[in-house]
C-alpha cells in the first residue's frame, strides 16, 4: 500500500533525513517513532506530499507521489500534531467546507454524518469548535482525516492533551479504523504504540534504525529467549521437570512468591518455544501454572537504547 524509498532530505549541508525506506501493508498499523529532531515529521510530510524530497520516491496504493501528486494526496487523510481547524465555524460547517475543499464524490450530507457518528461528535455539530474541549477538537480534525474514506490515515499524535479516558476513545477508534484503513501512528506514548501497532518503525538522526514487531524487536534486543513462569509445588521437583524438558539451556529459581509458590527463570534455545510443553509436563505431574510470561524488554527500553545507538539497525526479515 505504501513505499517509501531511499528517501533522502537535504537543509544545505544538514540531512534531516537520510536514505529511509521503509513498507506499510494493506490494512497494517504502523507505529512511527523517534525523539525530537530525529526526521519522523519530515519524512511524514514527504508521504503527505506536504513536502517534497531531495532524492527518493514514495508509492501510495499504486501512485508516486511526484508523478501524481494529486491522486496521492487523496488516498490520504491526514491529522497533523495539532489539528487543521477552523476556530469560528461550527462543526458542521468545517466539515462540509472540508468535503467541499477535497473534492469529494459522495453524497455530503449522509457521508459527513457517518464520519461524525464514527468519531462520535454527531451531538456537538452546531457547536462552534473554538467552544470544544480538546477531546473533541482532536476527533473533530480526525473527522476531516477521514472525509472522503481515504484507504490511507496518517496521525501524528491524535492523543496528545488529552485525558486517560480520552486517550482511550480514540485509541479504541485508531484500531476500529485499521480494519478499513492502512494507518501510519507517530506517538510518544510508547504503551500505547504497543497496544495499537502491528509493527513499528523507528527512526533517529535521520536513518532508520529498526523496522519490526514489538515483541520481535524486544526478543532481538533483549538477546535471549527467557521465559519467567510461575508454579505451586515443590521446588526441586519444578527444577527436575523443566531440566528434563528439551530446549531448555538452563533454569534457577528467583524468588519465592508466596508459601509454596516459586518464580522460576528459564533460558531457552533461540527460537525454541517451550510453552506447551511446560504446561503438559506441569499439568501430568499437578502443578498448578500460576503465571507465564517471556522476560523480553519493554518498547520504551527498545526505544531508548535504539536512539541512543544507531549502530544497532533492522530491516523487516534480516539486519540492514
């Protein structure tokens, strides 16, 4: 659905973005991420078509983006950091000036009232938007992202001010319109890239520097293959039945949790997954599984130590 490639942008001798190149597929959310002054809102402005590239090109469904500015830029609904809008029209009227402006083929009325119920901003629409609370101002500019049902969403920071429940609305939103939509997320809320992404880009000083799963890019960075479990029973015949197991390189108990109750860490061979198992080994001897999780670094962990060593750099399906 998109590509960008080798794309390259140049402030004389400054390079704000350096060789990136990256793929989204059909229906893919993407978490796009990066400190300030790392290139991620120049490299959003060039697929916007907002800005225009030194070298490179980008692909939206099929259109390069200099061949065809205009077919590109409507396959995109955009909703920049703070959002587009017109303080002293209603909402109604914003969002019919929108429809107008884009050029859109549908009938006005029945599809302005689809996006507001979708965003859920049908009972504000007579209200003018400098009269909104932030909430609804930043649904009101995804409303106008969303006008003319782009197959493409580009959001850089939709929860930004907004309040815990809020930030939950239109995280809920975000992935309802990945299913329709092929969505490119920029947030610095890194649990809620996790909890939206299918996968993420991130880039610093201009370049990127890893393009993957979260849980691919935790397991990559943490370097090993570690599951934390938690049982019930005794503590040496846990230890003689997960020792008995194949794959397993090597496991110590690390804390009794409770009465009777122990964590144990295993370290396991690279792209062995023992989970299964553990559990019919466990479940023949009646030991409770109490708890079960991969010891994997967190994003924000990844995030860090990524930013702040760009030698480490990942392609989709092998290191760049």
């Amino acid at each position: 659905m998109i590509e960008v490639k080798n794309i390259t942008k140049c402030y004389g001798d400054t390079k704000a973005v350096d060789n990136v190149s990256f793929t989204v597929e059909s229906g893919e959310i993407l978490g796009f991420l990066g400190p300030n002054g790392a290139g991620k809102s120049t490299t959003m402005n060039i697929i916007t078509g907002y800005l225009s590239s030194s070298s490179g090109t980008v692909t939206v469904d099929g259109c390069e983006i200099l061949d065809d500015p205009k077919g590109v830029k409507s396959k995109i609904g955009y909703l920049p950091e703070i959002p587009p809008l017109y303080l002293d029209m209603t909402v109604q009227k914003y969002l019919e000036f929108m429809f107008d402006l884009k050029k859109v083929k549908l009938d006005k009325e029945e599809h302005i009232e689809e996006v507001c119920r979708l965003v859920k901003i049908s009972s504000v629409t007579h209200r003018l938007i400098k009269n909104l609370s932030k909430g609804y101002k930043q649904r009101v500019g995804l409303a106008q992202a969303l006008l003319g049902n782009p197959p493409v969403l580009i959001l850089d920071e939709p929860t930004v001010g907004l309040d815990p429940k809020q930030i939950i609305e239109i995280r809920n939103l975000v992935k309802s319109l990945g299913q329709k939509h092929t969505v490119i997320l920029s947030s610095h809320i890194l649990s809620e890239v996790q909890a939206i992404c299918d996968r993420v880009v991130i880039i610093s000083n201009g370049k990127v520097v890893a393009d993957e799963t979260t849980e691919g890019l935790s397991k990559k960075l943490a370097k090993s293959n570690r599951l934390l479990v938690e049982a019930e029973g005794a503590k040496s015949k846990i230890l003689d039945i997960i020792s008995t197991l194949s794959d397993v390189k090597n496991v110590k108990t690390e804390r009794e949790v409770s009465n009777g109750v122990y964590e144990f860490s295993i370290d396991v061979n690279e792209d062995a997954d023992i989970r299964k198992k553990l559990f019919f080994a466990f479940a023949g001897a009646n030991i409770p599984i109490l708890g079960l999780k991969s010891d994997n670094i967190t994003l924000e962990e990844a995030f860090l130590r990524l930013t702040s060593d760009t030698k480490y750099s990942s392609k989709k399906g092998g290191d760049k």
